[in-house]
C-alpha cells in the first residue's frame, strides 16, 4: 500500500510540476503533424489460395506521417500516410514472393483530454490501400491483387513536451482484404487485416 500512495504522489507531482500553459493545449483550428514508424502486422490466419495453399504474410515496418486538423477542442480529423510497406508471404510455409502497399487513412479522432499532459484519444475512419509489385516464386507466372477499401479503428495517448511537442503512441486496426489472381484467375482473397503499432513526435502548429 505504501509503494502504491508513493507512487501515486510522484505521478501527482510529476502532473503538477509539469503545469502546462494554455498554448500546450489543442483548441479548434490547430493543425498537428506526426512523423514516426509503423509496424504493419497482419493477423495471423490471410486466407487459402487456390483451394490448398496456406497464406501468411509476414510484418514490416516504415516511416510514418499523419497531418491532424481539429475541428473543435476535442474533435480532430487526421490523414494518415506512410513510407510504402513491403511484405514477404508464404504458402504452405514456403517463401513464396512479396508485395508493396500504400495505405492511406483518414479517421476522425476524439481526444479526451486535449489540455494535457497526457492525452488520450480514439478514432475510426476508412482506408484504401494500393497493392502493388506482386511477386510470386512461380517463373513467367503473373500474381496480381486489388486495391482495398475499408474500416480503420485507432486508439493513442500523447504525452506534451512542451507548448508545441508531443510524444505519443498508437495502435490501428485497419480492414485490408485483397481479391488475388493467378494469370488472370481467380486464386481467393488475401485477408491482411493487420494491427498496426506506431510512435511519433509531434508538433502543434
């Protein structure tokens, strides 16, 4: 019980000595840059193409950027962009090729507690993802798969530096599921649906 009130007293403290005037706050009209790495990894179970062969596609991080405009002091909307990801796959645990996406994301955000120090936020939107240098292990075949268009879910917490700086944390969850074809054939559906874990600096402007 003793450790818990101390610690409790420090973060008190730590709370209060950090006293943050009321430029550190975010109040309609401010925009926010991000900029910071993402970890894209998809769930577990992609699918089965062609009937027999086991999808898994593996993890891969990227450079993040993400321009946030608040609408009210706790409404923000944000465009979220990154470096392209590039994901190697396997089917049936064999190294099978790889494939690049971009994928753009707007979600609109609440923030619970937009005066700070530390802020926490939920959001959802939608995503699009373009795919696109498929490669598969397979000589002079032709791996192609669609674009997706779907829901993303977010939550983060930030915790301000100063008026303008801010360190945070998110996690995504994004729906990508890409129709794939062989040759021109059908071969089934790559579900992504990834969970996406990012850290960022920010700035308020």
């Amino acid at each position: 019980m003793t450790k818990n009130l101390l610690a409790l007293a420090l973060a008190t403290a730590a709370c209060v000595a950090y006293a943050p005037s009321a430029d550190a706050a975010y109040q309609a009209g401010d925009w926010v840059a991000r900029i910071g790495l993402g970890s894209v990894e998809p769930k577990s179970d992609n699918g089965t193409l062609a009937g027999t062969l086991d999808l898994e596609i593996e993890n891969d991080w990227k450079p993040t950027l993400a321009l946030s405009y608040f609408l009210t002091d706790h409404i923000a909307a944000q465009v979220l962009a990154a470096w392209p990801f590039e994901h190697d796959y396997k089917l049936n645990g064999a190294d099978s090729g790889n494939f690049t996406h971009l994928p753009p994301t707007v979600t609109f955000q609440y923030h619970f507690n937009p005066a700070g120090p530390f802020n926490f936020y939920v959001g959802a939107g939608l995503n699009y993802t373009f795919v696109y240098d498929e490669e598969i292990a397979i000589p002079g075949a032709d791996l192609s798969l669609d674009n997706s268009f779907g829901f993303a879910a977010e939550i983060g917490a930030e915790y301000f530096l100063n008026d303008n700086w801010s360190l945070g944390a998110q996690i995504w969850w994004v729906d990508i599921d890409s129709d794939a074809e062989l040759d021109g054939a059908d071969i089934g559906t790559a579900n992504v649906d990834p969970i996406v874990y990012g850290i960022d600096l920010a700035y308020k402007f």
